[in-house]
C-alpha cells in the first residue's frame, strides 16, 4: 500500500510544493518542535523559512505578488506543516483567512494596498470576533464602533486572537448598529493597522499580553482592549456597514478547512509515532505491535488518518470548484478534529508510560490536538451548521 494520507490528481506544481514542504518540515520543523514548545519559544527561524518558501502569499492570486494556489494546495501545505508542529500552521491560518476576506469581499484600494504586501509576509493578518463573553453566539458582539466624522471610534475588549501580538492587521468584528431588526447585520469588519508588540501599541489600542496556554505554544493568543481607538471609515472592509458578519463567516469557513488539514497532520504524526514504537517496544517476549490489541489499535487509527484525510480534501476540492461547502467543511471539521483527539489518545496510551515523558514527542501532541476541537467552531457548532444544511436539503416536500 502506498503511505497515508496521499492524495490522487494533484497537478506537478502542487506535488512540487508539498514535496518542498515536507523536506522543509522534516528538516526544520520536527527537530525543534519540542524544545521550541517547552520553552514557548516562538518560532522565527521557521517562520523566516516560511517566508523564503513564498507560503505567506501561497493563496494570493499572482497579479498582487502570489503563487494563486488553491485551497487544496494550502490545506495539504498546512497538513504537513501540523505534522511537525500544530503551531507553525497557527502563525500562517490567521494570515490566510485574512487575505482571502481581502481578496474576496475587500475594496480594490484594500486589495492593491495589503496583497502585495501581505503575500511577501510583510503585513501579517489576525482575526478577531470572540469576546471575553462571546465566542459561539458570534452576533452578540459588543464592542462597538461609532462614526465620528471620517473615523468610527471603537471601545470594547477582544478575546483569543490568534497571532494578536505578532502581526500588523487585524481583522475585527464590531458592532456598528445599522439598525437591522437581525442582530448579525449590525456588524461591521474592521482592517485594523497595528504595529506589533505588546502593551498600548497605537493611541486606545492595547494588546495586555500573551495567554498561558496548555499547548499551542509558540504561537502567541491575546487579547485586544479598544478604549477610544479611532480607525479612518476608509478600513471598513470592502466599504460594507452590516457586512462584515457574511464577510467573517466567508473567512471562518475556509479556516475550518485548514483546521481539518492541521487536525490531519497531527493524526498524522501521533500515528507514526504509535506505529514505530510499537515495533520497536517488547512486553512478554515480543514487539507489542504483534499483540493483537496494539496491532488493531493501529489498523484504527491508520483508518481515521485516511478518512479525515478524505473528507478535508473533499471539501477543499469543492471549495475550489466554487460550489458552496458549508456543509461538507463542518463536516471535515468535526470529523476530522475528533478523530485526530482519537487517534492522537490511542498513541499515548500505545507509548504506555513513556507517553506521559516530556521527552516523548506524543506528550506535546496530547496537547495541542484539544484546540482542534474548539477553534473556528466547536463540535457541537458544526452540528449545528452540518444540521441546519442537511434539513433545508432534505426537507419534507
Ligand atoms: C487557542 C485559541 C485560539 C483562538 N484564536 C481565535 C482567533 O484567532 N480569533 C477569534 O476570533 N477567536 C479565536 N478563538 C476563540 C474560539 O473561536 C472560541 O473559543 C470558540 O469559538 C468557542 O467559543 P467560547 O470559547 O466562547 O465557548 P462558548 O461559545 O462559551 O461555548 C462553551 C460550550 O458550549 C457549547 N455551546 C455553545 N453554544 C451552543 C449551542 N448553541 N448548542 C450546543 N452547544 C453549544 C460549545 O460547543 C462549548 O462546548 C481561539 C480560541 C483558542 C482557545
């Protein structure tokens, strides 16, 4: 049988890419990963690296500077760099929902200003809807933002931004009140310009700090406090009061796509993991691979790396062919993170006692594959979206 996870049909360009990337990984992600995590180190070298490949523009389109790749090139970009670490993929997702909300729903003044610079990673882009009170109920945003002459004026506290400190845009949902009776078209995006760093970074603008987190480290997860933050009109995104909920949930439905990829790769990497140590591992005379339970364990796992491995090229291929998805990327998603909290589970307790070592690599992957779960949507989120697709579709005639 061929290795896990391949995918059929890819075009030269796109198998060139992977390759690239995968000997990018194996040399410069998975040795440092661990140590890098321990210390929360953030990963510059690697995201220097990054850079050179032209990953931060892989999806723009070429007339502003990119390689116009397609989300399936991304979200197989993205499986293998979750392979050597969950968070290198963290630094580019947020990025990449951002240029894609620019690309698709921005000005073409927004367009010809951030894509140029944004594919060469100079503007680096976060994304910001969840509140301290918020994060599900996404139209119950409170932070708000009211016109005062050529500028909105915004006050109000953002929660879990992804990459909050380290980069230079962010996209954010406020609400504007457009005196819509549905609360989701009282809200407003945002192309906030910030320097990057930590404390007041522009005048009413502050970023307290990074969160402490059980994994995901590396990456840094922020808050963004607005106290009387003013921002010129000219930054709401494609010049659309009351759109930026639509334009967000565009943005948020590529991403679940990437968060399916990541939650591959790391599957991905835990079954490696399980399937060499297994051999390698005796109890009573014999690898334990050769016990029946350890080896059906591995038939499993293998099985839910290859299924989530299909559903998020599906969906990414549907994206593609520009038919709508949300329906297959909830599902993707859900699948897909489950499974990768299953298979990544049955590695460490496969690992038996060394498994709970922090020398051993599943310890770190225990770790980070939770989040899966939760960001760009829970589980119980993307039930409800894959639900509300599946009666509309089979509704009783
Ligand atoms: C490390 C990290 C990075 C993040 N990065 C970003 C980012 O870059 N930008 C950003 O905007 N956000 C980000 N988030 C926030 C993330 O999107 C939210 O945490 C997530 O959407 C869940 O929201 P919540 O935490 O408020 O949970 P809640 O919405 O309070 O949900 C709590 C529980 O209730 C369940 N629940 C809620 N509503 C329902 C319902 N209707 N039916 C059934 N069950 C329900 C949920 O599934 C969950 O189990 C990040 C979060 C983390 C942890």
């Amino acid at each position: 049988m061929a290795k896990l996870a391949q995918t059929a049909g890819l075009t030269e360009i796109q198998q060139e890419i992977l390759s690239t990337v995968r000997t990018f990984v194996d040399k410069e992600i998975l040795p440092h990963a661990t140590a890098l995590e321990h210390a929360d180190a953030y990963p510059q070298d690697i995201v220097d690296g990054m850079k050179e490949m032209g990953l931060f523009g892989l999806t723009v389109s070429e007339e502003f500077g990119g390689l116009g790749e397609s989300l399936l090139t991304y979200a197989l970009v993205v499986e293998q760099i979750a392979r050597g670490w969950m968070s290198v993929s963290g630094v580019i997702n947020t990025h990449f929902i951002v240029a894609h909300m620019i690309a698709h729903h921005g000005t073409d003044e927004q367009k010809q200003r951030y894509l140029p610079r944004m594919a060469a990673g100079e503007v680096r882009g976060s994304f910001s809807m969840s509140e301290p009170d918020l994060g599900s109920d996404v139209a119950a945003i409170s932070t708000k933002a009211v016109a005062d002459g050529d500028d909105f004026v915004i006050d109000g506290a953002k929660m879990w931004l992804t990459n909050g400190g380290t980069s230079n845009l962010t996209a954010v949902l406020v609400r504007t009140d457009e005196g819509a009776e549905r609360a989701h078209q009282n809200l407003t995006c945002f192309l906030v310009d910030k320097p990057e760093g930590y404390g007041e970074v522009a005048p009413g603008l502050t970023v307290p700090g990074k969160i402490d987190k059980m994994g995901y480290k590396g990456v840094d997860t922020t808050e963004l406090v607005f106290s009387g933050h003013r921002v010129p009109a000219a930054q709401i995104l494609g010049d659309r009061r009351g759109g930026g909920f639509a334009q967000m949930m565009d943005g948020v439905e590529v991403g679940r796509v990437n968060v399916a990829a990541r939650a591959c790769g790391i599957a991905i990497r835990a079954f490696e993991l399980a399937v060499e140590y297994a051999q390698q591992r005796k109890t009573f005379g014999k690898p334990i691979a050769q016990h029946q339970a350890i080896a059906f364990k591995l038939a499993e796992m293998a099985t839910k790396v290859e299924a989530a491995h299909l559903m998020m090229v599906n969906a990414a291929r549907m994206k593609d062919s520009g038919e709508r998805f949300d329906v297959e990327a909830g599902m993707a998603k859900l699948l897909a993170s489950e499974y990768c909290a299953e298979v990544t589970q049955e590695s460490f307790r496969i690992h038996g006692g060394y498994g709970y070592s922090k020398e051993y690599e599943i310890e770190r992957l225990m770790r980070e594959a939770p989040f899966l779960l939760i960001g760009e949507g829970t589980s119980e989120i993307q039930k409800t979206i894959i639900s509300r697709g599946l009666l509309k579709e089979y509704k009783l005639r």
